[in-house]
C-alpha cells in the first residue's frame, strides 16, 4: 500500500454534494463542497435539480483537481440512494426534477399495491417494504404525468437512474449506463436473490426494461470519464449507496458487525453474511456489497428523528444555543426522573412502522426541568437504537457486542456512553469521521490495486473513542421497561 496514493470520492448526498480527495491511509487531503436546495412543490413532495446535482458535483472535482499535486488513481462514488432521475437518452436532459427519496407522493399507490396483496412477493424479491421511499414508483409517477414520457419511454428513448447512475451517465457524456447492486437494490425493481432487475416487479410498476442501467459490483471497472470533461481520463472503479458505503467506511466486513450513523436521522446496517432472509422484524434487508461475484447482505432500520431532535429542542423550544451544549445539560441532572421523550415527529421508522406516530414527552412532574427533557431526548437516541438492535439480533441469530457509531450526534459524549450501557455493548467511534466517504475510497482503492480487499482496508480502522458498558442490570431493565411502556402507547 502506497499512502501518498490519493483516491477521489464523490459523496452526493441529500443535502449537499461534495468531493474529498483522501490518502490511502485515510487522511482527508482536500475537501470541497456546495448546498444543494431541496425543493417542497405540494405536501409531502421533496425534489432537486438534477443539472444542480450535476454541477455542483463537477465543480467541487475541478476544484480538487486543480489544486492536487498527483492525479488520484480512481474515483469512488457513493450518493443518497433512491432518488430518481428520468433523462432523454439523446440529449442526457431530465424529463423531470430529481424526485428525492423522502418524497412521499406515491403513498396512495404502494398503500393500493400493498391492500392488493403485492407485499410478500416484493419483499421476497427485493428485501424491502412497500413504500414510497424507494425509487419503483417514483419512476412510475414520471411516466404517468410528464407530458410525453409514457410514449417515449415505450421506445426506448429514456433513461433512468439512481444519483451515480446519471453522474457517470454525464461524466463519461453519455456513453456508459451503469449502476452499483446496493444501488439497484434499493430501486424496488431489481431481485436481489437472483441479483437481476425482475419482469415481475417491472411489470407492477410499468417500468420498460430498456430504461434500466447495467448493475455492477461494488469494484468494478465502472467507466473512464470523458477526457474533456476534467481534461484527462480518470477511471471510476468504485459505487454504492451511502448506507452501504458508511458500513463499508465503518470496517464492518464480518457477519454481526453493525454500523449505526447519527446526524438527522439514524440509520443501522448489520452485515449478515452470504444468505438472502426476509426480516421477520420489519426491518429492510438489503445488499451489503457485491465483490467478485461474491455477495454480502445486511439487514438495515433507519430511526427517521435522531439528531433532528437536538435541533427542536435548540430551535423550537429555545432550550440551548448550541447543540453541544445539550450534553452539559444533560448532565446537571442524575437521571431522566422517568421523562421519556419519543421524538416521533415524522411517525415511528423500524421496527415500528408507524407512519401516523407523533412525538411524546411523558413522565412530566412539577420537579421537570429542561435539563430532564434534554436528557430524556438524548438517551431516547440510545432507545430507539436498542429496539432496531433486537430486532437484528432477533433477525440475524447474531448477538452484537460492539456497534460502530459516526454522525454529527457522537460528539455528544453523554449520548455515547448512554448507549452503550443501555445495548450492553461497546460503542466505538472511529477516527477517520468520513466513514461514508471513505467507504467509496475503499472500493476505488481496491480496484486501484491500493488495497488488496475490503478486509485490508478494514484493517486500517483505528478506534478513536470507546464507550463500555458501566451501569447496573436492575437500572438498565427499569430504564427499558419504562421505554417499552411508552412505546407500547403506540400500538
Ligand atoms: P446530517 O448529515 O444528517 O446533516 P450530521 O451528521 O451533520 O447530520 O449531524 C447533525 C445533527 O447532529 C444535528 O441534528 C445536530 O442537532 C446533532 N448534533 C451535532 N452535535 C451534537 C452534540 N454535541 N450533541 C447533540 N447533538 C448534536
């Protein structure tokens, strides 16, 4: 390994797109990025500019590879999954804004194909849940009311894609169609136990085949860029979604590893090893990484308010400046005093679903303070953790004894060892922050010849911070009776 080999990662991501140019031992040697708008046309509808999300991607590269004193060896690309571009393969023009994976406007149809029986047959195939989240009906909804789409997609004209699939598309102009299998996997339309896009699933949501990209692996010779579009040829070796990229970044390439990354939301993936399983807990089964043929599943669950509710307490509620400050707060006081806070704003993810739910504070004393609830907020992150932890133990037949964490939220170190006393395990958080990020350099490392697998790199994972478990057994089971008790007012 050569660590003055530098590798490009392009991370798309929901709210802004960035390039990182990184040392092969995982040093961040040059960072760009820009804010990408998000768009709220009509309730519950979420979009982008695809050209934004092109452009501004180019921009933060050029900035990197105008400054960078050696060329990177290849590019990796890891990007917010699900979100749907449809473009004309002629020009390379969308027909229609990016539709963002929290876009809810196909709830009525996927709640229609679900009362109708589709269900089980999907989640056989696919590992997912019947839900607007992924990118299935999405494309449907552009054929079905962008004037012209139907008739142009029905021939051949049209193009569809994941975020990597339409950089690549513009990075090499036009040429190459391709997409990673995490990516694809979460498109509601590819069969993940056969690893081929499905006539079946094609067929329930009027998708032509024809608009599809070609699925890779994770390492893979993807596409060169176009020589004029940085001024020389770089290959891109290396793709996949951001979740599976953060599990990859996260060094978690054994069987019961379990990344769980906290910023807004919280999102866990337990690596589970080469056998497809449908989640008997409603969580989502998904593809880990393809390397060699050889494929790696996961079972994911995603808690939708994690840091989200730091900010409402900061925001709305006025209680502190400044998020870090919510960790002193926190501990002014001993315990909670049983206020329990479910910041369900946006319904109950994993492994509850329940997409009516809405926030609670309960336990609320004359004695409460803002410190108490603050508290409660927090040690709710360690909660819901532990209800998605169980139920990939429940899932997998794996007992998890350390889960690695990264995210804006684990700076809060209160929150940290909170929980790993409630998950009574350890919690590990990583040196290297850019796990995301870092997991698309592994992939271009390892097609690069920089690494010679993703366990060698792996390897390099060096722990930066680390929680034990230090709390009494009856403390822990009072704790998560009187979570389970407020929980259950849900049901
Ligand atoms: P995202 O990538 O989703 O934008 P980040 O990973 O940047 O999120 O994390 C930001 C979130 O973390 C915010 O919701 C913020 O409230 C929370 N956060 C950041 N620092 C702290 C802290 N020290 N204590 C508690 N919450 C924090």
């Amino acid at each position: 390994m050569n660590d003055q080999t530098p590798l490009l990662t392009i991370d798309q991501g929901t709210t802004s797109s960035r390039a990182i140019l990184f040392a092969a031992n995982g040093d961040v040697l040059q960072l760009e990025q820009k804010e990408l708008q998000l768009y709220y046309p009509h309730k519950g509808w979420v979009e982008q500019d695809a050209e934004d999300i092109w452009h501004d991607t180019l921009a933060c590269c050029k900035k990197i590879l105008d400054k960078a004193k050696t060329h990177p060896v290849a590019i990796g690309i890891t990007n917010q999954r699900e979100t749907t571009v449809v473009w004309e393969k002629d020009t390379g023009k969308p027909l229609y804004n990016a539709i963002v994976w929290q876009d809810r406007r196909t709830k009525e149809v996927c709640a229609a194909l679900k009362e109708d029986g589709h269900e089980e047959m999907v989640a056989g195939k696919t590992g997912l849940l019947l839900d607007p989240y992924f990118s299935a009906s999405k494309i449907q909804w552009i054929l079905d009311n962008v004037e012209g789409a139907r008739e142009k997609a029905d021939a051949g004209e049209l193009a569809f894609g994941t975020i990597d699939t339409f950089l690549i598309w513009r990075l090499t102009k036009g040429k190459v169609h391709v997409t990673d299998i995490t990516n694809a996997s979460r498109t509601m339309l590819y069969n993940i136990v056969e690893q081929d896009w499905d006539d079946e699933l094609l067929a329930l949501f009027n998708v032509p085949r024809s608009m599809l990209p070609e699925v890779k692996d994770n390492v893979a010779h993807f596409a060169d860029t176009d020589d004029s579009v940085f001024g020389h040829v770089l290959p891109i070796g290396g793709v996949a979604g951001d979740q599976q990229a953060a599990l990859i970044g996260q060094g978690c390439t054994k069987p019961g590893m379990i990344k769980a990354t906290y910023g807004t939301g919280c999102f866990a993936l337990m690596h589970i090893g080469d056998q497809f399983k449908v989640s008997e807990n409603r969580l989502l089964t998904t593809l880990a990484y393809r390397i060699d043929g050889k494929i790696e599943y996961a079972v994911e669950g995603s808690i939708f308010v994690a840091g989200a509710a730091i900010q409402w307490l900061r925001d709305n509620m006025g209680f502190f400046s400044n998020a870090a400050e919510s960790e002193s707060l926190a501990r002014s006081v001993e315990d909670s005093n049983e206020v329990y806070f479910v910041p369900a704003f946006t319904g109950l993810g994993a492994p509850h679903w329940n997409p009516d739910a809405r926030g609670m504070i309960t336990g609320l004393t004359r004695e409460t303070t803002k410190a108490h609830i603050t508290r409660a907020a927090l040690e709710a992150q360690a909660y819901q953790t532990l209800d998605l932890v169980s139920a990939m133990e429940g899932d997998s037949g794996y007992e998890v004894n350390v889960v690695r964490v990264d995210g804006g939220l684990v700076a809060n170190r209160f929150m940290c060892q909170f929980l790993s006393d409630m998950l009574d395990c350890d919690v590990q958080v990583p040196k290297n922050h850019e796990c995301t990020a870092w997991g698309a350099a592994v992939l271009a490392g390892v097609y690069a010849g920089v690494f010679d697998s993703l366990d060698n790199a792996a390897e390099q994972w060096v722990c930066k911070d680390l929680y034990t478990p230090d709390m009494d057994e009856d403390v822990r089971h009072k704790n998560r009776d009187g979570w389970d008790a407020t929980i259950a007012q849900y049901s």
